[in-house]
C-alpha cells in the first residue's frame, strides 16, 4: 500500500513540476533549428513561426541554419540537445521521412529522439518536362520511357530527396526505367531541366510554378491526393493513370524527446493560433502551393511514422541508395 502510494505521489509531482516549467516556458531565447540553409522553405516557415511565437510568448525564437549531409547535421544536433523546451526544429520529409532508410547508420531516430509537435505544411511535387521533350501528359510519358529505356534522365535535388523518390516510385508504379541525375540542391536541378541537360523533374512547386506559367517548363502532373489551386488545371498523377501515388514535401515542428509534455502543447496550441491566422497563411502558403495542416502531436506523430514506412518501402523496392 505505502509503495503504491509513494509512486502515485512520484507521480503526481511529476505532473506538478512539468506543470510549473511549462507556465514558466520560456524563460530565456529558444533555439528554432532548420537543418537546411537559409532562403528554402524549412527556413521560411521556421522564421515566419519563429517570430510569432515570440511575439505572443515574450522571448526571442532564433532561427539556426545547421545545414549538412542532407539535413542530418542539424538534426542529429536537435535529437542530443537538452529536451527542456529551449531547443526545437523545423524538421520534414527528408532528414525524419526518408533519411531512416536511405541511411542504415543514421546517428538519431525520427520516432524515439524526438517529441513530435506540430504538422505544419504539406508540399506536392510537380512533374514537369522541359518542352522539347514530345510529350503533353503522363501517359505519353510513360510511352516514352518505355521505347527509350534508362535513356531519359531526371534530376533532383540529391539521392534520397522527396524529388528523387517521387522518381523512383514513378518507376515502380509505372514499370519504366528512368535515370536519376542528382544535383546539389533544388535550383541547380532546376536549372538542370530549363537548360535541356536532363528532361524532368519531379520539383517542388516553389521552385517550378513560376516557370510552368512562364511556358518555360511544362507541367504533366501535380503529387498530391487532389489537384491544387496554384496549378488547378494541370491532373494528379492518379487521375493520369496511377492509383495510389502520392508523394508530399511535408514540414513540422519536433522537439527533443522527453521534452516536458506540457511545453509540447502550449506550443502545439500557440502554433495551431498562428497558423490560422489570414496574413500568416497568405505568407506561407507559397501562393496555393502549400497546404497548411495543423492538428494534434499525436496526429503527426502517427503520419511520421506511416511516411517512414511508406519511404522505407520505396527505398527497398527501388534499391535507391544515397551516394
């Protein structure tokens, strides 16, 4: 009984403790981590969030580029810092969704070193095609690919980016062979596609919309589960023909774990205000390209860990390796 009883009082002030630190958080400046290097759009909605957030909550959010091996530097700092409140990061796709799979040695878990707090984003690709290349939809394409084996190249913006996948689940999902050309970031692929040295792209709509309105690069299909307003004209690669493909850039806020729970919510709740917000949507929605999503921990939580296994299976499938 007397056991029973201390642990029930451990816990209890427990909760007491973690309750008195949240209502004390933050007490001095947070540290919002984008492992990915200033200008992109990690880097744009941790600053835009960073300074809303320090506004309401009267202490400085300072935006960090740890930029490096595909987004794993600053997360693997993020994953071994302090889980007080003081530390978070703009994390997605690539260093939490794609990155347990493309590296077998990978220094932190997406899932056990970090406390999710807040979906934030979802981005789709774009397939676009340079317009020399003879073909107006995906099923011309895949027409194409399929007389030309291994001859038409894609670029990207690196192996084991969201563009690079989204390729190689083309390939699966359509039976074809098409050769992957990585770059070193999304403006050099880009300028790869416009230029003619390689034929499409699998890119993000930031980087391509200007472009496809400009009939400087032709879109054949948007990857997300329906068709967006930014491009509303151009179908989703499952109206072309392809049941089940969807491929979405996505962003959110993480904290180490074992972060005290109710930090994780006043801040979950404050940015969940933030991102309602008119003026704070029209700046980062990237003119319709972006959905802007919201919702609980728990909610994106569980979606990490189904686009982990989404990608893993893409990885394995594909033999897609990081170079």
């Amino acid at each position: 009984m007397r056991k029973a009883l201390k642990a029930l009082l451990g816990i209890v002030l427990t909760g007491v403790a973690s309750l008195a630190v949240a209502q004390n958080w933050p007490a001095r400046p947070v540290h919002f981590v984008v492992p990915y290097p200033a200008g992109g759009y990690y880097d744009v909605l941790a600053r835009v969030i960073g300074a809303e957030l320090a506004e309401t909550l009267g202490q400085a959010f300072v935006v960090e580029n740890r930029v490096g091996a595909n987004g794993m530097v600053g997360t693997d700092y993020v994953a071994k810092s302090a889980p007080d409140g003081y530390t978070i990061i703009m994390g997605g796709i690539g260093p939490h969704g794609i990155n347990p799979s493309m590296y077998p040695n990978l220094t932190y878990s997406p899932t056990r070193d970090f406390a999710a707090v807040i979906h934030v984003a979802s981005a789709p690709n774009v397939l676009v095609v340079n317009p020399s290349v003879p073909v107006h939809n995906v099923k011309e394409l895949i027409a194409l690919a399929k007389a030309k084996p291994g001859q038409i190249p894609f670029s990207s913006a690196g192996s084991g980016s969201s563009q690079h996948l989204s390729g190689e689940m083309f390939n699966m999902m359509a039976g074809i062979k098409l050769n992957h050309v990585p770059y070193k970031g999304s403006a050099p692929s880009v300028t790869a596609v416009l230029g003619g040295e390689v034929s499409m792209l699998f890119g993000t709509m930031a980087d391509v919309v200007a472009h496809v309105h400009a009939g400087k690069l032709r879109a054949l299909a948007v990857t997300s589960e329906s068709r967006i307003p930014a491009l509303p004209e151009v179908p989703t690669m499952i109206e072309s023909g392809l049941p089940g493909f969807e491929a979405t850039a996505w962003f959110g806020v993480l904290a180490p774990a074992a972060t005290p729970r109710p930090i994780v919510e006043r801040l979950n709740g404050e940015i969940n205000r933030i991102l309602k917000r008119p003026e704070i949507l029209k700046r980062i929605s990237q003119q319709g390209s972006a959905l802007i999503v919201g919702g609980t921990p728990e909610q994106f939580s569980d979606f990490i860990r189904a686009e982990i296994e989404k990608w893993g299976k893409v990885v394995r499938e594909s033999g897609a390796k990081a170079n």
